[in-house]
C-alpha cells in the first residue's frame, strides 16, 4: 500500500515538475549555442558578450517559461510527461 501511494506522490511531483524541466533544457540548450557562438568571436567581443549574458541569466528561466508558455502552450510545457511518469511505476 504505502509502495502504491509512493509511486501515485511520484508520478504526481515528475508530471507537476515537467514544465520545469523542459524549460531548464532549453535554457542550457540556448547557452550551449550561445557557447559555441562566442567561441567563434575575438577574445574582447567575447568577454563583453559574457558579461552581457551572466546580467540576463537570471530572467532567462523565467523568461524562457512565459516564451513557451505563449508560443506552445500546455502542449509544449508537458513534452515529454509520460516518459516521466512512466518512470515512477
């Protein structure tokens, strides 16, 4: 029984959490591209282009959220949810 009610909290919390979860993705995907994007610029261009994305870093989540919130809807906020609430049982 409490194996039951443990995996039903689980399942709950993973498909609760999902939108979550694809945000952050995207978020070290976006950075990821911006990454390799400095990677091809001079040493001066880069060092401003960083210091210009640390200031924008902490609204990017959040920003990141509401632009996939308005673009894809719920669609896009739960890609990926039965993966992760398969994982629960």
């Amino acid at each position: 029984e409490g194996a039951t009610y443990g995996a039903l909290a689980t399942a709950f919390a993973q498909a609760l959490t999902t939108p979550l979860d694809v945000v952050r993705n995207r978020v070290m995907a976006n950075s990821n591209i911006k990454n390799k994007e400095d990677d091809n610029m001079s040493s001066k261009e880069s060092n401003q282009t960083s210091e210009s994305n640390m200031k924008q870093s902490s609204s990017s989540y959040f920003g990141m959220l509401i632009k996939l919130a308005e673009e894809e809807g719920l669609k896009g906020l739960f890609a990926g949810v039965t993966p992760r609430v398969g994982k629960a049982f």
